[in-house]
C-alpha cells in the first residue's frame, strides 16, 4: 500500500477530526469541540512549535495522524521533535 505523509492543512479538518475522536477513543479520554478547537489552532499557529501530519493512501483515505512539537535536549545542546500524539486507524493497521 502506497501511503503519504503531509503537513495537516486547513482542508484536512474533517479526516483529522475523525482521527483525533478515534485517538481519544482509545485511551478513554473524553473529548468535545473545545479541545478539537484548540489543539486545531495550535496546528495551524505560525508561532506555536506543534506541527501534525497526516497520513493517507493512495486513494486519499486518511489513515493515521501525528502531533509533534519542537523541544529543547538539554543533553544534546538542541533543539528536537517531541512526539506527542501518533493514531493509526485500526481498519489500516497491520
């Protein structure tokens, strides 16, 4: 299976909402516009570090999703990505 990753833009909201409803599924976490909304903006703020991805196939089915953010490594003297949020539809699991 052909699958893409790209950066998770305004057009994405939709699948990305499906996905993030699936992610909070899992672990029992409630979830409700408020947070959708906030956690959309963080995405899309140019002044913000958190960045997503999406995942998709070769039909354009969203498969699976990303939140990373940007931290300092005190160890390493650098900045790094952080992984925060990694959710992969389970029908494109395997």
């Amino acid at each position: 299976m052909m699958v893409t990753v790209t950066n998770i833009e305004l057009a994405d909201r939709g699948d990305w909402e499906l996905l993030y409803h699936g992610y909070a599924e899992f672990y029992q976490v409630p979830m409700n516009e408020q947070i959708l909304d906030t956690v959309w903006d963080w995405i899309h703020d140019t002044d913000n570090p958190f960045f997503g991805l999406i995942a998709r196939n070769a039909d354009d089915k969203a498969l699976g999703l990303m939140h990373c953010r940007q931290m300092p490594s005190p160890l390493r003297g650098a900045l790094v990505g952080f992984l925060d949020d990694l959710f992969v539809d389970p029908e494109a699991r395997g």
